[in-house]
C-alpha cells in the first residue's frame, strides 16, 4: 500500500490509436519528439518525474529568495551535512552540473576515471575535460537472468589492477554509481563499497559517490546484505557517504525535487576551487542556479526518502510490474529493481536484427498500444554505423527501460502497463524494426529520425 493519500490531481492524457499513429509519424518514430500531452503513462524517466509532499510544497512557501546568505542554504546545508558527513556542499541545478565543476576543477587533460559503470552525462563530462572514462562492471552483471542481488559492484579485481598498473599514476578518481543506472538500476553492495574504498585509500585516489539514487541503493542493502539487515536506510546511507571523500547528486531522483542537485566535498581546497566555477556558471554559492523555495524542498526531499514505508512502496511496485511483464512473455533483467524496469526487447523480438532496433521497436510499439512513452537502452543509444550506413557496433543487450516516476502513478496505472505489454507480446511477430533517415553526430538517440522497415 502506498503509504500517502492523493491531496492534488493532474488529468492523464487520453488519446485514440489514430491519434498516436499520427503523432509517431509526425515526431519521426522518435519518442523524445512527443509533446507529453500525447503521453498516456510517462515511463521515460524518474529524474525530476516525482510528486512532491504536502510538507515539500509548505517548504517552498517558507523558502528564502535573498541573492546571498539565504536562510533556505543554511538549512539546505544543514540537512546534507547531516546525511552526509562532507563539509562543503554546493548547490547547483542539477547533477551534471556537479559533475561538470568537480571534474573541471579535478581533473587534467590525459586523466582517467574509473567506475562500476560512469552514467552517460557523467562519461561525457569526463570527456569534456580530455580524460577518459573506464567502467569496471562486475561480471554478474552480464548475465542478465541472474537474481544475484548486487549485480551494480564494481568488479574489484580490475579495480586493484588498475590502481597498481602501468597507468595508475593517471588514475585521477573512481565513482561508484548507487544504485548503477548503466547497469540496468542495479545495487552495490556495503561490502563492494567498502572494499572499493579500502582500495582507493590503499592508493591515494579520491572516491566519489553518484549518489541519485542513495536511498533505493540503501533500501535494498537492507534488504539482501548479511550485516545490515537491521539497520534502517537512512543508516546505512550515512555510511556510505562516509566511506567516500564526497558526492555528486542529482536531487532529481532521490531529493524527490523537479530540478536541483548538489556537489558535497570533504576537501576544502578543492570545494574552493569548485567554488569559482560554481560562481562563474552556476551562481552565488548560498544558491548555486536554484531559487531557495527549491533548497527547502531538497532538504525536506532528502529527510522523506529513507523512509522505509515509502521505499518499500516503490519496490512493491516495481515487483508487480516485474510479474506483470514476466506474465506477458516478457523477460526482464533480474532482479527488478527500484527506480525501473527493463525489457529484454532484444529476445522478445528475435526477428529483427540490432541495427533495425528491437528495443526502438519495442518503445514504439508501447506507445502505439498503450500511450505509454519508454526509452530504449540498446543499439540506437549505444551502436554506430559508417558512412555507408554499415553497422559498425551494436549494444550488447537491446534493452527498454520503464522508469518509475516517485510517488507518481498507482497501482491501476501498473495494470494498464500490464495489460499494454500483454497486448504488445501477443502481436511480437507483427512489430516492424526501424530504419534511421537522419542522425546527428552526437547523442544521436534524442534527436534521429526513423521510419518503419
Ligand atoms: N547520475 C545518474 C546515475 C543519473 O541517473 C543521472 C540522470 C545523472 C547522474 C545526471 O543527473 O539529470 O540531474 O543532470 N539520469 C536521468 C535518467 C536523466 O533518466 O536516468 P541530472
């Protein structure tokens, strides 16, 4: 049982098939392109999806907006430090813009940074700076059908031999992504965590945590992990944050917020670096591009997401799209976690090979059946072609993911998810793949063209 009754309600779109026939033509068979009035049920992502407590929306009205020294900072400050233990923390709106400061002031041009998996704004910010971007998945987490709980470790065997290897001295920090979103939204273990951190220690290179999503991460720690079984979430993510030497946060997931994230930081010279740049493109550091009504809302945001009672909701309800799929016919990768679901759209629909897009197929279809709007993790998103159009690589799963707004949708609108994907799994052998007409060079996937094969 969701452990919050409804107080403001917000109509869902309704539309006809011909309708979403029509507005996938017109937007190219592209899902970015919909207007979310065509959406029905908005699966594309839990990054500032959430609804918002009655007490978050109390905060907002009690939220400081002065330039400089906002009595909402303080409070804002307050709160993280508490979760946290890291002494300097920066606003700033959202999690790429910490991930942009702290490796421009970090890291020089030549670095590399290693990760249980980077997430894709995190790898191109790397990137930005002129390093290069190492994941170090464990090697469960290839086995897509494998229910081992914490598919999202780091693998720390090539952890070490990296730190001890030839390139070590260019090693400049490794992120450990909780829960790993690269990784289909997969946990990392206080074991693993701590090991990494032992790791880092042992050789002198900071650790960071992605925190997005450090309360689901918690949640499920408590729930599979010997030896923190009776700990509550909010125990044991104060001891995460407190193996690492900071964090990057989007608060977007796990703040429960529309917009905002933070940078915490234990080292005071380079939070002051950090500080400069925030100054210079985010804004004054009580506010760091953010209104205060906005810092009020993160920090009541940070205090609402440990709790058990909601947590457990959201793993309810992943658990009873995961059987809903499962019934379908529908594998997904196991075992389902909090924050989303992922289709295995590449052994659904067998006949259609990986540059025609099984997972695109997949996400398309969804929408035309239902109004249901997914995104596809497969070989749009990651595969490339040469010149000619000849495939040159292709994703090694072709996934689509169904993400989990915060607080957002009930159970009836789960059911109708179930019934689309019954519906959809029925007709496999009918879903054309698809053809792409036009790319950019970069980040192709929000704005290609396609057109049915
Ligand atoms: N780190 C992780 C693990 C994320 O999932 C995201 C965003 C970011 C960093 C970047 O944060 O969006 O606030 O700038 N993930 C969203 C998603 C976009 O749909 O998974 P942001």
């Amino acid at each position: 049982m969701e452990p919050y009754r409804i107080k403001v309600v917000e109509p869902i779109p309704v539309t006809t098939r011909a309708q979403r026939e029509q507005a996938l033509r017109r937007v190219h068979y592209n899902l970015f392109g919909l207007r979310a009035d065509e959406v029905t049920i908005d699966l594309l992502t839990d990054s500032g999806t959430g609804a918002l407590s009655a007490a978050q929306w109390a905060a907002a009205m009690a939220g400081d907006e002065s330039y400089a020294g906002s009595r909402s900072f303080f409070h804002f400050r307050d709160v993280v430090q508490d979760l946290t233990s890291y002494p300097c923390v920066l606003p700033v709106h959202q999690g790429r813009a910490a991930e942009r400061i702290l490796f421009s002031a970090l890291l020089t041009p030549g670095q590399i940074t290693l990760s249980n998996t980077h997430f894709d704004t995190t790898r191109a910010n790397v990137e930005l700076a002129g390093c290069r971007a190492v994941d170090l998945p464990c090697p469960q987490a290839e086995d897509l059908d494998s229910t081992e709980p914490f598919k999202g470790d780091i693998d720390l065997r090539r952890l070490e031999e990296a730190l001890r290897g030839p390139d070590a001295g260019r090693i400049a920090l490794v992120v450990m992504t909780l829960t790993n979103n690269g990784e289909a939204g997969q946990p990392v273990s206080m074991d693993n965590l701590s090991r990494a951190a032992a790791l880092c220690r042992e050789h002198a290179v900071p650790l960071f945590l992605d925190a997005a999503r450090f309360a689901e991460n918690a949640w499920l720690v408590t729930r599979h992990e010997d030896g923190y079984r009776h700990l509550s979430p909010r125990q044991v993510a104060e001891q995460a944050f407190r193996l690492a030497d900071g964090c990057l946060m989007s608060a977007k997931k796990d703040g429960i917020v529309h917009i905002g994230g933070f940078l915490g930081l234990r080292d005071r010279s380079l939070a002051e670096r950090c500080e400069l740049l925030l100054i210079a493109t985010e804004g004054f550091p009580t506010y760091g591009g953010l209104a205060g009504r906005d810092l009020d809302m993160i920090a009541q945001g940070l205090t609402e997401v440990t709790d058990p009672r909601h947590l457990q909701a959201r793993a309810d309800a992943a658990r009873h799209l995961a059987r809903l799929a499962r019934d379908a016919g529908i594998d997904i990768v196991e075992p389902p976690g909090l924050h989303a679901l992922y289709l295995n759209a590449g052994r659904l629909l067998p006949h259609i090979p990986a540059h025609r897009f099984p997972g695109h197929a997949l996400a398309c279809q969804l929408y035309l059946e239902g109004g249901i709007r997914s995104v596809e993790l497969g070989s749009l998103y990651l595969g490339r072609e040469d010149e000619n159009g000849t495939p040159v690589t292709s994703a090694p799963y072709e996934l689509v993911r169904l993400a989990l707004p915060r607080r957002t949708y009930g159970l009836s609108h789960l059911n109708h998810v179930g019934e689309v994907l019954a519906a959809t799994a029925r007709a496999k052998e009918r879903i054309p793949g698809y053809r792409l007409i036009e790319q950019p060079s970069l980040l192709r996937h929000f704005r290609c063209k396609l057109e049915p094969d």
